[in-house]
C-alpha cells in the first residue's frame, strides 16, 4: 500500500526535475500541485543547466538549484559532493520526478527522510514513499504520469495544464526583438530534435515550406535550435529573400527561445523540447510526427495541428528508421505542412 505525503507538514521540500526540456514542461502542472498541497513550505527545484531557465520564473517554487552533471556534480564523487550540498540545506521531504535510481540515491545521501516518486529503475528500497504505476496510466499523456504519481501520494491534483512563466527581463526582449525585426506573421520554424534523425523533417521541406511562407504570405521566420541545426537553417534561409528569415541556431539562451516562441504566430516543430513550451505557452504549433507516439508525448494544447503518417511501422521509438526508407516523414510533403500552417493562422484572424 502507497503510504501518504498528504498529512505531513513539511517546511523544507526539493523537487528533483525531470532531465530534458520537454519533459520538464510536461512536469509543471505536477509541480503547480505541489505548491498548492503545501502552500507553506519553501520549495526548491533540483535541475540541470539546461532545464533550469524552465523554472526561474516559476511561481511554485522558491529557488532553482543546479546539478552541474558535467562540472563540479560530476561521477560518483560529484554526486556525493552534491548530497552534502543538499544536506546542509535540511531538506525534510523529496518528491522525485526524475525515474532515476540515482535521483533517489542522491535523496538518500542528503539525509532526506522523506523521499516519493515512482517505484522504479530498482530504487524501491531507496523510497520512503514508493508508487507503482498503474498500466492506465501508461497509456495515457505523459502530463497525466506526474499527477497520477501524487494523487497516488495523497495530494489534490490541481488543473491539467502545462504553464511557463519567464522573467519580465526576457519577455521585455523578445518584445523588442519582435519591433525591430518581424513582420507579421511570425512562423517560427524547429528543424532540430534531439532524439535522433528518425524525428526531424527533413531540412530540404523546411526551406520549401519557408519558402512558400515568405512568397504566399510575406511571413518573417524564425528559425530555432542548437548549434548543430546551423546546416539545417542555412538551407532555409536560402529559400527566402533576405531579411524574412532570422537564423536564431545557437544564439539565443533558452530562456530567449522561449520568449521568443511564445510570440510567434504559429509554430511548425517536430517532436521536441520546444515543442512542449509551444504548447505551454498556447502558441498555435504544427507539430510533425514520425517515429515517437503523439498521443503520449504529443503537445499537451488544444491549439495544435499534429501532421502524421499514422504507418503500421510508426510510432516505433527509434533513433533511426529501422526500415531505412524514414517513410513516416518523406510521405509528409510541404503543402501538407503549409495547409496546416495556414488553418492555425486563419484561425488566429
């Protein structure tokens, strides 16, 4: 039997965040629980680098820590040296939304003597408070999987909706970054996803969909992503007379992409972090989907148009196309993807 959180009082609570920016988004309205069953504890979120702009605005929680994983918290030892970190803060309670044996080992090493999350990855033992999943829970939204962990806990669950909230600083810049260099409409455009090849359109389709946006209706792109979506969004820029096109690959922090997509007119992504604060954030997305599941992680908005093949072989999880023909997105053509487009824009009119 599950044993509860629900009737303790905790003044001191560390969320350990889930690793990748949309699973991250897909936490908050887990971690806008949290805050409401304890109005009164200070709340600090455990996060790596490059999730941590998710939460720096976040109104449910009090302070955002970081897990330098690639610094100072590295290996064994770095864990350790982490554990202590969180030691001396006193934690009395660790809700874990991380699936991780480690995540509960690093609870264990802090001395937190209340630690909950999922019964998983053999860390069992580890928990003081364990939930095992239930198998509708599996087939359900990802958003859903974090809920149902706390309300198997004994919290009240609060509203099934993803929300980021970023700093006034950031919003202001994105504001003028938008006088200053776009023409309405704005499509932003995320040929990246870090998963592997088998979820990225190809960039050849982006610079023809690009090229239709700027010629059929004078749109400005924006073009997201790391440094590694450089080649992807030079080929796209060259699709487009200059100036309706802005390569933002690597130049922007995530807290500035995300401002900056929370602008935009429309937002045409594959499965992705980005994708998820799309649809945080209510801008209207064109989500492409090939090899991974749009029903579990697909974005979590009723302002979406999902474009998918729907093949007997997908969704197949895979990093590369086990067929090695990548069916499930050459069969997605442009004017599929520009139709879409379109219908979000009018919709918006």
């Amino acid at each position: 039997m599950t044993k509860k959180i629900s009737d303790l009082s905790p003044k001191k609570i560390l969320i350990r965040s889930t690793n990748w920016i949309g699973d991250a988004i897909m936490t908050t309205p887990a971690v806008r629980t949290i805050r409401e069953n304890f109005p009164g504890a200070e709340i600090t979120i455990l996060a790596y680098p490059w999730v941590a702009d998710i939460f720096r605005g976040c109104p449910h929680v009090d302070r955002v820590m970081l897990y330098e994983k690639k610094g100072r918290h590295k290996g064994l030892a770095g864990m350790w040296r982490l554990g202590r970190e969180l030691a001396a803060q006193r934690f009395d309670m660790a809700i874990l939304l991380q699936n991780a044996f480690s995540a509960a080992l690093l609870a264990l090493f802090a001395g937190i003597p209340v630690r909950a999350g999922y019964r998983r990855d053999g860390r069992g033992l580890l928990l003081s408070h364990g939930v095992t999943i239930r198998k509708s829970t599996r087939a359900r939204h990802q958003v859903y999987y974090y809920q149902e962990m706390l309300k198997d806990l004994g919290l009240i669950c609060g509203p099934q909706e993803l929300f980021l909230t970023l700093p006034d600083a950031v919003n202001a810049w994105a504001r003028d970054f938008f006088v200053a260099k776009a023409k309405r409409p704005v499509v932003g455009l995320n040929p990246g996803a870090a998963y592997g090849p088998a979820k990225r359109w190809p960039a050849e389709r982006y610079a023809g969909l690009a090229k239709r946006l700027a010629e059929d209706l004078g749109a400005t792109m924006l073009v997201f992503g790391t440094e590694a979506d450089g080649e992807a969004a030079a080929e796209i820029s060259a699709a487009a007379a200059p100036g309706q096109v802005h390569d933002l690959t690597g130049k922007t922090s995530l807290a500035q992409a995300m401002a900056l997509i929370g602008l935009c007119d429309v937002f045409v992504t594959n499965d992705s972090g980005l994708m998820h604060v799309a649809a945080a954030q209510k801008t209207p997305l064109v989500a492409i989907f090939g090899s991974t599941d749009s029903v579990a992680t697909g974005p979590f908005s009723p302002r979406v148009e999902v474009v998918n093949k729907n093949l007997p072989c997908s969704p197949c999880m895979k990093t590369h196309c086990p067929q090695n023909d990548f069916a499930c997105m050459l069969k997605i053509g442009v004017d599929e993807v520009f139709a879409a487009t379109c219908k979000l824009l009018v919709t918006e009119d």
